[in-house]
C-alpha cells in the first residue's frame, strides 16, 4: 500500500524521490562535448532564486569534491533553476562544501530593445534595483554577467562560451 504522498511509475513500483539540492551542494554538470563542469550552490534568495558559482575546473571523468576546493571561478555566481535537472537525473548531486559566509546579490547587465529595435541597457542590481545606463553597453560594464536567470541548457550554453568552446 502506498501513502498519498508516495507516487508509482509506470511498473506500478513506487518511484523513488530524488534528493534536490539544498545550500553548500555541488553539482556536477555533464557538457555537449562530453567532459564534465562542476557548480556550487553558494545562495538561495526568496526573491531571486537559487545562484551557483561555476568552478574553473572542467575534467574528462567526474570529479570529487575534494579536488574542486579552492578552485577559482568561472564566472561571477549566477541565478539558474538547478532542481529540474537533478529532478532528469542529469545534474548530479556529488557532495557539499560550505557556503560563502556573506553573500551579495551578483550585479549584471541587461539589454532590451525599444519599439524601433534600438538598444536599451540596464545595470541590474537586483530584480527591483535597475539603472538605465544607454543605448551601448559602456565598456567598463562589459565583463558582467547578463543578468536574469538561466535554465540549465543555458548555463551549460555559457560555460562552453567561457572555456572557447561551442556545442
């Protein structure tokens, strides 16, 4: 007998609960190219949602969490849904390492365009804390992350741009 808060699959055996991943988790991420990239999950934040801090540290085997401490980053940490792909099975939960004990919201930038198709730039320093900065990106904003939050594909996406690579 199930409970109700037990669910069947399609055998009719009862499916197993996959663990999502809580603050301090790394992740390892499968790439296109077949190697392997490795997250921290450094912050939850009601309001923005989960960030990761992607490791500089891509192997051909996975990894231990022992080998990913002090290894610099990536890229600054980044708002991305995290639970859907541990959900698929695709992500993988491979340890913990402790969190940052202080944690600031990343700024970043982000480009609209008006009805004419012209760019319109914004520093964004949280969801409510926006400032217009033009109609071209002023170069000393031009190494921030795009603000906003990315699916899993697409944090995939920007780590291969970041190591030079395409899918």
């Amino acid at each position: 007998m199930t409970s109700r808060h037990e669910s069947r699959g399609k055998s009719g055996r009862p499916r197993r609960r996959t663990r999502l991943p809580k603050v301090g988790d790394v992740l390892q991420i499968p790439l296109s190219n077949g190697r392997f990239a490795y997250a921290h999950y450094v912050h939850f934040d009601p309001g923005e949602g989960p960030f990761v801090q992607v490791f500089d540290y891509v192997t051909d085997a996975p990894a231990t969490v022992a080998e990913l401490e002090g290894k610099p980053a990536l890229m600054q940490p980044i708002r991305c849904g995290i639970n859907p792909p541990v959900r698929e099975g695709r992500w993988t939960i491979i340890g913990a390492l402790p969190p940052p004990e202080r944690f600031t919201v990343p700024t970043g930038v982000v480009m609209f365009r008006d009805p004419s198709g012209a760019p319109l730039w914004f520093l964004v320093r949280s969801f409510h804390d926006q400032e217009f900065l033009g109609h071209e990106l002023p170069e000393e904003y031009s190494h921030l992350e795009t603000a906003g939050v990315v699916n899993d594909l697409g944090l995939e996406s920007r780590i291969l741009s970041r190591l030079g690579q395409t899918e």
